[in-house]
C-alpha cells in the first residue's frame, strides 16, 4: 500500500487527480452551503404563505 501512494506521489497523474479530487471537494462544499441557504429561504416563504392562508 505504502508503495502504491510513493508512486502516486512521484508520478504526475497522481498529483493531478488530487488537484482534481479537491476542486470537486470545494464544489461540492459550495454547493451544499448554497442549497442549505436557498432551502431556508424556501421553508420561510412556505410558512409565510401557510400562516397567511390560516
């Protein structure tokens, strides 16, 4: 295993698919902050319009 990761490490594909791994990392983490906010704003217009209808 260890020689497996020394080799990764010398070869320039494997630093490009860590560069790789991480960008989709950041994606990702983006995406989930943004979805969490745009949900919250979602869930407070639904509860404006539920009270409203009541």
């Amino acid at each position: 295993m260890l020689s497996i990761f020394r080799r990764l490490m010398k070869s320039e594909q494997g630093a490009t698919a860590i560069e790789y791994t991480l960008i989709a990392s950041l994606i990702a983490v983006a995406a989930i902050a943004a979805m969490t906010t745009v949900g919250e704003n979602i869930t407070n217009v639904l509860t404006n319009v539920s009270t409203a209808l009541n």
